[in-house]
C-alpha cells in the first residue's frame, strides 16, 4: 500500500506539470503540495489500515472540499 501512495504521489506531481505548462499556478502548488505529502507518507511504512484510513480522510476531504468550492463559487 505504500507503493501506492507514491504512485498517487507521482500522478499528483504529473497533474502539478500540466498546470504550470498551462500557467495555472494555485492549482499547481495545490497539486504540488498533495504529491508531497503523498510521497512522504509512502515512505513512512504504515499499515495497510493506517494507509486506507489516511486515503479515506482525504477523499473525504477533497469531497467535502469541491462541494463547497462548487457551491460558494
């Protein structure tokens, strides 16, 4: 499972790529900072629950993270 965050990770930083060669720098950094902390918490060796609980709060997050964009925009 810690393989898999650093691929999330290296996605992430992929998507981050394609925001700065379309000048869009907060989705970027926003991008940039998620594939940071995705990398480093690949390299932490977790457990498998402590792993899919950390990937739940974030999707949760994220979720509850566009609704409100979405709604006060």
């Amino acid at each position: 499972m810690d393989r898999m965050f650093r691929v999330l990770g290296f996605w992430a930083f992929v998507i981050a790529l394609m925001f700065l060669a379309g000048h869009m720098y907060i989705p970027m950094f926003l991008f940039l900072a998620q594939a940071l902390i995705f990398v480093v918490l690949g390299y932490l060796r977790f457990t498998e629950k402590t792993y899919m609980y950390l990937f739940g709060s974030y999707m949760f997050l994220s979720f509850c993270g566009m609704v409100v964009f979405a709604t006060f925009k």
